[in-house]
C-alpha cells in the first residue's frame, strides 16, 4: 500500500461533492459551516502593507532563511514570552508553512515506522491522515462526555512504541478549552515517560479566558518535552499566505530544519513579512476579532434552546467550533449529505473525526461557525430545527 494510500480522502473535499448538482433557492442560500478557515481577505489595511512589502522589499521574491524569517521569529518569542511568562528564545522557534506543515515536520523528528501517537479523539482529521500517511499508529484516546481527555485514561495507553501524546485546545473539532490543569497532567505524563506532549493552538487567540491558557513555558526545561504549534491564518487571515511556527528546543528545530528544507525550501517569504507586520500593528484589530467570534460562540449557545426542545445536545462549544449530539436514528455522515439537500446546510459529520471502529462519531456533527454572524447562526438553528421536525 502506498502512503498516500493508507489514509482517507480530505474531509472538507468530500463534503464539498455533496454540493454537486444541488441547487439552493434565493431565499434559501447554502449555509456552509464545513471549514475552520477565514473567507474575507486581511484587513484592508494589511493588504495595503502587503502590496509596499511586494514592490519594495526584494528579500521577499528570494528563498529565506528554512527555519523562517529572524525578526518574525523574535516577534514571537517576544510575544509569547509576555503571553505566558515563560522563557522562551528567538532559536526556540521556527516559521512552517502553515500550522500542518509545523506537526508533520514534528511528526517527522519524533517517530519511526511502526510508532504510536496517542491522540483524544473526536480528533482533527488532518493530524490523522499525517500520521497514517506516515506509517505511524494512531492511538485513540476517547475524551469522554465533556470532550476534555484524562492524562490518568492517556497513561493506560503509553507503550514502548508511544513517542508523543497530541492535543488541540481550544479543539478541533470540539471546542473545548482544556483546563491548565489539564494540559500541566498532560505534560508531567509526558515528561515522567520521556516523550513528547505537542500542543497545537492554532486557536489560541479566540480563547474566551483572560491570561495564559496555561504555565508549561514557565516549567524549567519544558523544550525537553513541549512541542507548541500555531497558526496565524486564523489570526491575520492568512489563510493563503501558508504561515505557521513550532516552538520547541533548538536541537529538536535542528532536525525540523531537514524537513522543512526537503519540502519547501523556505516559508512564504511575503506572508511571514506580513505576519510580522500583523503582529506589530494589529493587536487593537485582533482583539475585536477575537470578541467577535466569542460573541458568535454566545449566539450558538443563546440560540440552541428549540434544537434542545427536539433532542439535540450542544457537547462543545468554542473558537471556531460547536460540537453537537442528532437526535436521529441515522449516521452522521448520512445526516450531513441529507441537511444540504434538505435544509441547506453543508456540516461535518462526527464520523470525518473518529477511527471507524469507535462509537460516537456517527452520532455528531461539527459546526464551525466563524464565518456566519448572529443572523445566519439564528439561520443555522432554525434550519436545524426545521428539519427535526
């Protein structure tokens, strides 16, 4: 079997043939809350930084340093250090192009043919497909009813072959922020078994709580352990540009430095630069993003009441996301392609997120709600509702 052969094909591209030959009235437009990805461009002014950084930068048509751009790089560490009180340093921290670049890359200095990752599942569908792709085992962790997994459940599952345990929070697909206490018993577990603890927070600037998320960069030595992923498309709406960074120890970056040279040379050299400049003149900007979208995720949970009257569960909700249990007796995936034909809704269903073999998917769907506003997520619920009855 080949390696592309060992996975599934990308859920959001598969849900997309669903549209296929089905029309939507004009008063009835499609509803598509299938993908966590921005749909406006950057912010005006941005793209206007864009364009100056286009004409009169020539570094930014030439390949780049592979482990990114040293300012975007500093920018970063600086940041960071003063979001979550930790040390961390400019040669601590390297630019990916994009956030699934930056865990294949750590997938690829971690592990062997044959290894495990234990990963909570409902899990984010392209962290799966890398690992499988990989010839790395997929070890399910199941984060039960709250959606928030259990170091305690996680440590039954470590083996000789176990090389690092995987989480998201905020998460994809559920929502859910994880409790600092949470991800500190993750990373003792790690730390105890000698593997490593990635923490994807491609998320992390829609995060409702105020401060650090949690304290693991203040911990002594946590490059040892710690493998911290971003994304700043969703911040900046760089969807496009391909921009993400790994935070890690200097010698794990010196392996990340083989990979990321093999595959892209270098990141995208106009994009980091304008990731930089985001970060430098877009706190204000990103701030009413971040209350936009947290007053998004209070529509989901004000408006949920007629779902829950016909038996619909709100299981998570967060970010970009709403995690929610069907009242029907049908699988998801059979659910979802009826909700576009039916109600013009094109979702994820819960089974694009579990191994076949596990309950639960077949009873959700996935909402990401981050690009309707509160008139098209009353939309949304209605439709829902609608078709329930």
């Amino acid at each position: 079997m080949t390696r592309t052969a060992a996975t599934f094909s990308p859920p959001v591209m598969e849900a997309r043939r669903w549209l296929d030959g089905v029309t939507h009235p004009a008063d009835r437009p499609l509803l598509n809350v299938s993908q966590a990805a921005p749909v406006d461009p950057p912010p005006l002014v941005m793209r206007e930084a864009i364009a100056q950084i286009v004409i009169n930068d020539p570094d930014a048509h030439l390949y780049g340093p592979v482990l990114g751009l040293p300012a975007l790089k500093a920018e970063v560490a600086q940041q960071w250090n003063a979001a979550y009180g930790g040390t961390i340093a400019e040669a601590q921290v390297a630019i990916t192009s994009g956030c699934n670049q930056a865990f294949a890359a750590a997938i690829s200095t971690l592990t062997a043919e044959g290894d495990e990752v234990i990963v909570p599942v409902p899990y984010y569908f392209n962290h799966r497909m890398w690992l499988d792709m990989a010839g790395v085992k997929t070890v399910p962790l199941d984060a039960g009813p709250t959606l928030i997994p259990d170091a305690s459940e996680a440590a039954k599952l470590i083996t000789p072959r176990t090389r690092a345990i995987a989480l998201v929070s905020p998460n994809n697909p559920a929502g859910v922020e994880y409790p600092a206490e949470t991800l500190q018993a993750f990373f003792d577990l790690c730390q105890k078994h000698s593997i490593a603890l990635i923490v994807d927070e491609t998320y992390r600037d829609f995060d409702s709580r105020t401060g650090a998320p949690h304290a693991l960069f203040q911990i002594p030595n946590w490059a040892d352990t710690l493998i911290q992923l971003y994304s700043f498309s969703k911040a900046y709406r760089l969807t496009g540009h391909r921009v993400g960074a790994i935070i890690t120890s200097q010698a794990r970056l010196a392996e990340v430095e083989k990979f990321l040279d093999t595959v892209t040379i270098c990141p995208n050299q106009i994009g980091q630069r304008a990731a930089l400049w985001g970060m430098q003149n877009l706190g204000d900007w990103l701030a009413g993003e971040r209350l936009e979208i947290l007053d998004r995720r209070a529509a989901i949970e004000g408006y949920f009441a007629p779902l829950a009257a016909k038996g619909w569960t709100l299981k998570g909700c967060g970010a970009y996301f709403a995690y929610i249990a069907h009242p029907f007796d049908m699988p998801s995936d059979v659910l979802a392609q009826k909700l576009v034909r039916d109600a013009g809704v094109l979702t994820l269903p819960g089974t694009m997120f579990m191994p076949d073999d596990m309950a639960g998917g077949a009873a959700h769907l996935r909402i990401a709600f981050a690009n309707i506003d509160r008139a098209g997520i009353k939309a949304l619920i209605d439709r829902l509702a609608q078709f329930a009855a």
